[in-house]
C-alpha cells in the first residue's frame, strides 16, 4: 500500500533540471529558502537541507503558494547533474562538513572528473590527498545520512507528513525511523516536538496500527490528560478519565482502556492518587507546593515586636486611617512566614502593601515585589513607589534551547535573598508557577500572597489561591469594605452586586449601559474616549471571544482602519491575517525568555520592515524597552485595541468597554463579567443586551477544577497536629 502511495507521489513531483542556486535568503540548520536561476527563469525555493552558493543541482518537489511571499517551490529530493565542471564541485565538495576550499582544491587537482565518483564508492581514497581519517568519517557519515534521509522521504512524505517534520523525526531516531514509524509512532508523538496524538493516529492507521493497539491505548490515556490540563485540571478521577478516552478519544472498550490506565500507573508513567490520575509532572509540583507550605508554616517566624507602634508611623506616613481588617491582614502578613490578604477592587489591599514595605524597611528587611504579568507589576510598582518584577523575572528565567523549556535559576539551590516576598494578582499563578515559586523561597521566607478569588481562575492548570484559602491552612484576610472610590461609586457597588449574584444598577455618571447595535457603535464609542483626552493606555475594549462581528479580531480591524489607516509613509508589514502598522497598540501574547518580553505585555509599533533576506520584522516600543521582533515571533504578538477579557487580567485601565451579548453565549459566566468592570478605575460602558447581561450574572462557572492541593494541606495540617499531639503526650 506504501509502495502504490510512493509511486503516485512520485510521478506528481515535478523535476527542475540545471538549477543555481543563486542567492541564498534565509538559513536555518537544516533549512534554507534561496533564489534559484534555471534556464533563464527564477523562482525562490524551500529546502530541508543546507547547500551553498553557486551549487548546480537537479530539483525534484513541488509548486505552492506561500499566502505573502507568492509563488514557490518546495524541493523534496536533490541530485547532482553528471556534467558538473571543476568548479561546479569544487562548490559542492565546501558544502561538505569538514571541507573547505584548500581541501576541496586538492582533491579535485589529484581525482579531477572522477572526484565524485571516488568520494561516494572509495572515500578512504581520499588520505591520498591529505585529508584526515576522522574528516573522512564524517564525509562517509554524511554521504551516507544524504542517501538515507532520500529513503526515508520516500516512504514518509505519502503519510502526510511535511518535510519539516520528516527532519525532525530523522534527528531523533536516524537509521530506526522507519522501524519506528511502522511499529510505535506513538513515541513519536511524545518525543518530537510538532507530532500529537492526533497525526501519530493518522500515521498508524496509515501504516495499518490496529484501534486496539496497547501503544495507541497508552498514548490516548496520556492525551486525555493533556486535554483536560489545558481546561484547568490537575487531574480526572480514574472513571472520567477512561470513559472519556474509551468514548471520545480511543473508541476502545472501557474495561480494556482502564487495564492499560492502572499499567500505566503501575509503571508510573501516569501517577494514581487514590483513584486520581495525574500526568507525573502535575502530580509532582503540586505534592511539592502541599509539602512546602507546610515546611514554611512549622519553620518558627522571625517576629517584631513593635508592630503597633509602626502601623501607626504608618498611619500618620501615609495619611490615613487603617480599618481593623487591614490591621488584621498587616500582622498575619509580620507574625507568619506565609499569609494571604483577598478582596475586590477598592477594599484597601495596596494601602495594606505600602504599610508592610514601611514596617520592614523600619526593620531592615530586604523586599521583593511581583506579579505574574509585566503590567501588574508595573501598576503595583507605580503605587507602591518600589521596584515590582514578573515572577518570571523574579526567579531569573531563561530558556533552554536544548531542552527547549524554560529554566529558573532561583530555586531550591539558590534560593531568593529576599526576607520577604509578596506576589500580587496571585489568582492568575497556575500549579506549575506556583511550584516554581516555592523552590525559591527559603523555609523562613515572609510570602505574603494578595488576589481576588472571584476573579477568573488561571490560564494555567490549577486552582492555587481558591485552593490555598479554603484550605483554611493559611493566615488569611478577606477584606470586605471598599475604600478607593467612596460609596458611591457605581465600579465597586456594581462588582460587589456581581459577585453576589445580583443584577446591577447603571447610572448615566461611571456604569453606563448601552443597547449594542453594530459592531461600528463600539468603535465610535472607542474613538469618542480618544478624544475626550484619554489615550490609548486608559481606555480599553473587553470582550469574550476573538471571533464573531463583536470578537477581538474584527474589532481591532475597525478600530485600525479608523484610527490609524494606511498612508504611504507609514512602514506595515503583514503577517498571516495581521496587519502591524506603525503606531498600532499591541500586546505579546506568550513569554519571550531570549528577548524578556512576557504574555500580557502591551507596547506599540514603532517599525515595520523587511530586512536585506526578505524577512519581516516589527520593532515595538513596550514602556521598559524596545524589542526587534522577527518572523516566527510575530504570530505571539496581537492588536491590541480590543483584547480578550481573559487576556486583561492584572491590568487596569481608566475606562473600560465591555461587549456583553449573546453571540458569546457560551462565556457568559459571572466571574467574567466581574473580572471585565473591575479592570476599571473609573469608568465602565457595557454594550450588549439585557439578556445577555442577566446570563453572565446568573451563571457561576460550574466547571470544576480536578485539583487536590487544598485536600493535600488539610492532610498534612492533620499529620502535623497529631504529631505535635503526640510529642505532648510523651
């Protein structure tokens, strides 16, 4: 069957014969975009392999139409012509690894027409004309892999797999790809980066892989859990687990799935927790974060004996007139190593940091502030006055690029030198974040964690705050009265009748509703803010969903095409379906270690332009520093004129916008829509419908997060107790 696919495939290609390669464009290890002239014609053509300037080569591939660069030709195999002069391989020849000119000259003065002949069948010929025995293994080796990777081409290209792909596979498993491919492509799916389940499963019933196959059965199991992390969950209990991959991933009986499920877990390749199924890695970092907290909690405080006094210096500072439950949360924060301070918007939560910044600075206590993205932490260090970093930033990140993960070089080995630590807008750190945090802090470390439980949970899997708090392990003050704006502000009266399931009040002053008609009536809206005087860092739009009229992606076109339209001397680059214009406002949308820029990050466009390769490049401006970001980055940078509301958490704005309406029915949830107004300092515009508004009030996000941290610190409380119990006995 393989065999009818490969000829089919072959007698489609098309061959290109007397091919130069003329200029080379982009290069890449193992990949090159390059001019090629043949004939008199020249076209621009994509490799999976490095060659040189001025080589001749015979073409064999096919033609595609790349969405901006036009029309190209994406070669798949290569040959050498027979009529190749001296020259001619003498460039081929420094296109080998070890070979440069001098070397190259040689050889072709001692075999001449029958240098290639030589290398290919009599390699070790080549001592004849100095060349080293370990050089002339590599030659072999590479002549060797050239030929095998053809092979292999053949018989994987008619599977679906992309050239691309078909390099990565070859790199990791070299002579046993196909053996692999045949037998478990499973394995494939964990090891190479850009291979799923989803294309391992294509390949194996390709290459005739039963349904009921235990690699296939194993590897749906594995999956499963993916999935379910990228919905939140740590875990699924062992049923759900089974039944969902016996139904909806596998379509394999249920009794057979869940004996594979208890092998797995058996071999630890899965982690069973009293019926809780964890991929390892999950299991591990929250079992880590149960551990440590209870470790900090048993380490004796170092304490201060006048804390009174020095809420009262801070007081008389500050100017104000701390409440009893902000008293309350400023010595849970000095007399415990960890203690958690919640609340909405307006209840006093900074005024709370800046008091515990003057007392352990009075007690010469060194200091860090974060939060988990760049612009928290810029809005907590313009109101506290003190430097605030990323978490990220915090615990020195950086990427690997041969493990190709990220690495924090603040851990358990070296920890933070910091007395205290306190991380605001903790409802966006996910179980792997948190994790990371607590290998950085020392035993006797000060974490004071600050964030709103009724906000949306993390992106991340995990539930940590919700989790820590109702735990009831932890020191923890919820602050309940509203400070920042005064009684009658419409934000904070209105957040709190949401977060209690009660419809809002709209007055025609800072929460104003609006009966959404079009798409346009937004942006008119957006533009009027504009000029009334605010800029585009206080005024936001907020909305649901990227798609739909109403979603962020036809939002941001309007918006750009009003506001900053085209003109024949503003540099644009376009990418896929994005336009950067300079001048436009736009957000990163994933951390970017090498060039430490971070998911949430806002900045705007300050060039657009292609390099001398053809390549396209954006410069944005992003407050703190101005990063030059290059094809392949660009897909992680958006618009940002209307962002999701998901994507506006830990940040805060003057005015907000927030479209409301059923088109987005499946994200109408309360804990939204809260998170949407409290973005707001001053002003909130709803536009949308009633209906719509009464949903998102009325609906609490049912969908439980399988996350086991609270049970975790409530069992290792009870250890700790019993054991304190016992010592008294003794």
């Amino acid at each position: 069957m393989a065999e009818a696919a490969v000829i089919g495939m072959s007698e489609a290609l098309k061959e290109i014969k007397n091919c130069i390669i003329e200029k080379v464009i982009f290069r890449a290890e193992g990949y090159l975009v390059a001019v090629i002239r043949s004939e008199g014609s020249k076209f621009t053509a994509v490799f999976q392999e490095n060659y040189k300037e001025g080589q001749r080569l015979n073409l064999k591939g096919e033609w595609f139409v790349h969405k901006k660069y036009g029309r190209q030709f994406r070669v798949m195999f290569t040959e050498m012509p027979d009529d190749l002069d001296y020259s001619e391989v003498e460039v081929f020849l420094q296109s080998i690894k070890g070979l440069g000119p001098v070397r190259a000259k040689k050889i072709i003065s001692l075999f001449g027409k029958n240098t290639l002949e030589i290398i290919e069948k009599e390699p070790l010929r080549l001592k004849e004309a100095g060349i080293p025995k370990n050089v002339i293994e590599s030659i072999k080796a590479e002549i060797t892999q050239n030929k095998e990777f053809n092979e292999i081409k053949l018989q994987l290209l008619p599977l679906g797999l992309s050239l691309h792909i078909i390099k990565k596979i070859y790199d990791r498993y070299k002579t046993d790809t196909i053996k692999q491919i045949r037998t478990n492509p499973y394995k494939i799916a964990e090891e190479v980066d850009g291979i799923g389940f989803v294309k391992a499963d294509e390949i194996a019933e390709k290459v005739g892989i039963n349904h009921d196959n235990p690699y296939r059965i194993r590897s749906g199991l594995k999956y499963t859990l993916y999935l379910a992390e990228m919905e939140g969950h740590l875990y699924l209990p062992i049923e759900m687990l089974c039944k969902a991959a016996s139904s909806k991933i596998l379509n394999v009986n249920y009794l057979t799935v869940l004996d594979h499920a208890l092998q797995l877990a058996g071999e630890f390749e899965l982690y069973d927790d009293e019926g809780r199924i964890y991929l390892p890695k999950n299991f591990y970092s929250e079992k880590y974060i149960a551990e440590k907290i209870t470790k900090m909690l048993r380490e004796n405080p170092w304490k201060m004996d006048n804390t009174d006094e020095l809420i009262k210096e801070a007081e008389l500072e500050k100017g104000i007139k701390y409440s009893t439950r902000q008293k309350e949360a400023i010595k849970k924060a000095v007399e415990n190593n960890i203690s958690i301070i919640t609340g909405g918007p307006g209840t006093g939560k900074t005024t709370i940091v800046n008091a515990l910044i003057h007392i352990f600075q009075k007690n010469n206590k060194s200091i860090a502030l974060a939060s988990p993205t760049g612009k928290a932490a810029k809005r907590l260090e313009e109101v506290t006055g003190n430097e605030a970093k990323t978490i990220h930033r915090l615990l020195e990140a950086k990427f690997d690029d041969e493990l190709m993960n990220v690495k924090f070089f603040r851990n358990e080995t070296n920890p933070l030198d910091e007395d205290i630590v306190i991380i605001d807008e903790f409802s966006m750190v996910d179980n792997e974040l948190a994790a990371s945090l607590f290998k950085a802090l020392k035993n006797d470390t000060k974490l004071v964690v600050i964030g709103d439980i009724d906000q949306l949970p993390s992106v991340g899997a995990g539930n940590v705050l919700r989790d820590l708090i109702e735990s009831g392990t932890i020191p923890t003050t919820k602050l309940d009265i509203n400070f920042r704006q005064g009684e009658t502000s419409g934000i904070i009266v209105n957040s709190s009748l949401i977060r209690e399931g009660k419809m809002v009040y709209f007055n025609n002053r800072d929460f104003i509703f609006y009966e959404l008609e079009s798409p346009e009536q937004i942006v008119d809206e957006f533009i009027k803010e504009l000029k009334s005087g605010k800029t585009l860092d206080n005024v936001q739009i907020l909305t649901p969903m990227k798609k739909t009229d109403i979603g962020t992606l036809e939002l941001n076109r309007l918006i750009q095409e009003r506001i900053n339209p085209p003109h024949p001397q503003k540099e644009e680059i376009a990418y896929g379906s994005k336009i950067f214009r300079v001048g436009d406002k736009v957000m990163q949308t994933q951390n970017n270690y090498e060039k430490e820029i971070f998911n949430g990050d806002t900045g705007y466009v300050k060039r657009a332009y292609r390099d001398e390769e053809g390549l396209r490049h954006i410069v944005v401006d992003f407050g703190t520093q101005t990063v030059d970001l290059v094809e392949e980055e660009l897909k992680d940078v958006i618009p940002a004129y209307a962002i999701t509301i998901h994507k506006s958490q830990g940040s805060e704005y003057d005015t907000v916008i927030v479209v409301i309406a059923m088109n987005h029915y499946i994200m109408l949830k309360r804990n939204l829509l809260y998170t949407a107004v409290t973005r707001a300092r001053n002003v909130v515009k709803i536009f949308g419908d009633m209906q719509a508004l009464k949903i998102a009030i009325n609906t609490i996000n049912s969908s439980k997060r399988y996350t086991a941290l609270k049970e975790r610190l409530k069992e290792q409380k009870e250890q700790m107790e019993r054991g304190i119990l016992y010592v008294l006995e003794i």
